[in-house]
C-alpha cells in the first residue's frame, strides 16, 4: 500500500513538473509580453514601498509596526501570492470557468480535476511579484534562519490564498455568476495583506482573521519571523491546511452540481 500511495506521488509530482515546464516554454514564446506584465508587477509593488518609506520617515514607528516589518509583510504577500499566481493561474479564474462549462475537459481525463485546472494557466505579472519578494528579503533577511521562516512563511500564506480563493470561487457551483464576488475578494484580500494588522480593530480586525482572512496571509507570518515559536508556527500551520482541505472539500460537493456547457476542446 505505501508503495502505491509513493507511486502515485511520484507521478502527480512528474505531471506537475510538466505542466509548469510546459507553462513555462509558453511563457517564453511570448517573452516581452511576459517582461512587460512582470516589469510591470514589480514597479507597482516599489512605488508602494516608496509610499510607505515616505510615512516611516515621518512617523518612525506605528502601532509597534517598523519600516522593517513593513518590508518582511510585503515580502511575504508579494512571495505567497505571487507562487500561488505562477504555479496554480486558475485559481483566480475558476468561478468563470464553472460558470461558463469549461469544466468539461478537465472531468473526461485521469489527472485530480481540481489540480489539473488550477496548473494549467501561469500569471506572467505573478513573476514580478516572485522577484519582489526576494529583492525585498535580501534587504531585511539575515542568514540561513531567516531563510526557512521566509520560505515558511511565503508557503503558509499562500495556501490560505489558494483556499480561500477555492472556496470563494466554487460560489459559482450555487449561483452561477460569481465573477463579481470572486474579483471583489480577491482585491479585498490582497489589499488589506499589504496592511499592518494592528491598525485594525474591533469588528474590523476580527472580519480579517475570519471571513477575509488577510491578517493570516502575512501578518501572522511577520509574527512568527520577529518571536518564533513551535506553538504559533504549528497553529498557523494547521490552520492554512484547514483552509486547503475545506476548499477542495466544498469543489468535490459543488461539482456534483455541475451542468457541462456541451464544448468540445482540444488540447495540444
């Protein structure tokens, strides 16, 4: 039995590598779209550190907030939502995809349809926000211990992107159009992670530890950065695969529901 499970692991791990290598050589055939979007990704991201150094100037620390933990926080959501854009691009256009029957082609073939769908499309801007991170945890990493938080940090954060993101989208399972509501939290979400959770509070701070769970993109993770500790690494942990495994539970019910739109696809 154990022998099968590594089998099988072994070749959703070959069917992945394919997939993003293939994504990958596509991206290449379309090389100064892929710079321009990129490019563009990362100017984005350095005006709004520019923004933030303007205000640190002035008001050096901010509910215990430093232009330091400013830098980690938007390396952390730069990183987490920028791989989860790169390797898992449908994840933002899924709703879209139910809604218009284009499910169709994923559930004739043997590959897990939730996986297959999500790999197969890459962000070209997702690689701009990618280098964003790193050129921000060169400024403010120090050493091989900051590099495993950071990596830990990155990967727990975008898991909880890709499940919300998941159980969001599967909306459209119940109502059909949920284009709207996805996108709006989709924003919401990136928006209020580029944010100091501290500044938030009452009703406010509790929304985004719970319904848009912002606060536990990157702002748990500076926490965890700055006072490491097992009992918080383990809760955040436990709370990120809470949110995977809810989200391809709730697709599974949701595509029981699922009317075929009749396409008819060809891939190559």
């Amino acid at each position: 039995m154990i022998s099968t499970a590594v089998k099988k692991g072994w070749v959703i791990l070959r069917f992945l590598w394919a997939y993003w290598r293939a994504n990958w050589q596509g991206a290449m055939e379309f090389r100064a779209s892929f710079l321009a979007q990129a490019g563009a990704m990362l100017l984005n991201n350095s005006v709004w550190i520019v923004f933030w150094w303007l205000y640190f100037s002035r008001f050096p620390v901010v509910k215990g907030w430093s232009m330091e933990d400013i830098l980690w926080l938007w390396a952390i959501a730069s990183g987490a939502v920028g791989w989860v854009s790169a390797f898992f691009g449908n994840v933002f256009r899924l709703a879209h995809m139910i809604a218009n029957g284009h499910l169709d082609l994923y559930l004739t073939m043997p590959k897990p349809v939730l996986l297959h769908i999500l790999i197969s499309r890459m962000n070209f801007s997702a690689w701009g926000d990618i280098l964003f991170a790193w050129i921000l945890f060169a400024a403010v990493g120090e050493g091989w211990l900051d590099l495993v938080k950071f990596l830990a940090a990155q990967l727990l954060g975008g898991i909880i992107v890709l499940g919300v993101m998941i159980l969001v989208q599967c909306l459209a399972f119940v109502i059909g159009n949920a284009e709207g509501i996805a996108q709006q939290v989709q924003i919401a979400l990136i928006t209020f992670t580029t944010y100091p959770i501290d500044i938030f509070s009452g009703v406010t701070r509790i929304l985004l530890f719970t319904v848009l769970p912002a606060g536990l993109i990157s702002s748990m993770p500076v926490t965890l950065i700055r006072d490491f500790s097992w009992s918080l690494a383990l809760w955040a942990t436990g709370v990120s695969m809470l949110f995977l495994l809810a989200s391809v539970w709730l697709f599974r019910k949701g595509l029981r529901r699922y009317e075929s739109g009749n396409m008819i696809g060809l891939r190559m």
